[in-house]
C-alpha cells in the first residue's frame, strides 16, 4: 500500500512538473508590444530608431511618420490606429488588428520610445 502511494505521488509530481514546463508563458503575461508591432508589419512604413527598426518600403510617398516621441496621448493613439479618427485629415491606412490588450501594448510601446 505504502509503495502504491509513493508511486502514484511521484508519477502525479512528474505530470505536474511536466506541464509546468510545457505551458509555454505564464497565464496573464502581458502582451509584447514590440514583437506586436513587427507582427502587424508597422515596420513596413515606420521606423522606431530607439529600437533598431528600420521602415521596410522605400518610397517616401508612403513611408509613416517616425515613432519616437509620439506627442499624443494613448486614447488618441488607440482611436487613429483604429481608424476611429484622423490625423491632419487622413485615417490610418492600414487599421490595427488584435485584441484590446494586444492593441494596448502596442501603444504603450510606441509610447515609451523616447529619444
């Protein structure tokens, strides 16, 4: 009996290891603002030199505005991705695609990118 118990203790610690490791990040781990923006390709027409990011097109025409010290609030941000509202009489071109939270994070990184 004793021997079964010890068993079935050590097989059930090994399970719960095992799935501690292979959970992948912990539950309620915040989003990364970055890797989001690479994700959604902003690099395409934004450069972010505090990061290292380079504007993949070369055309000027279509090329966004740098993203360092980004002089809007967070609302605003959120609502001209969205394409909720415009900026000098244009919407976003491309309306950002992810949860609130995913979306927050972006802005949030934008934000702290400061020279």
């Amino acid at each position: 009996m004793k021997q079964t118990l010890g068993f079935t203790l050590s097989v059930l610690i090994a399970v719960v290891l095992l799935a501690m490791l292979y959970s992948g990040p912990a539950a309620g781990a915040a989003p990364d603002g970055k890797a989001l923006f690479l994700a959604q390709k902003c690099n395409m027409c934004h450069n972010v030199p505090t990061a290292g990011i380079e504007r993949t097109v070369k055309s000027e025409k279509t090329a966004g505005p740098d993203l360092v010290n980004v002089k809007v609030d967070a609302a605003t941000l959120g609502k001209v991705l969205r394409r909720q509202q415009d900026v000098d009489g244009k919407k976003h071109p491309k309306e950002i695609k992810g949860s609130d939270e995913e979306i927050n994070a972006v802005i949030t990184w934008i934000l702290a990118q400061k020279k």
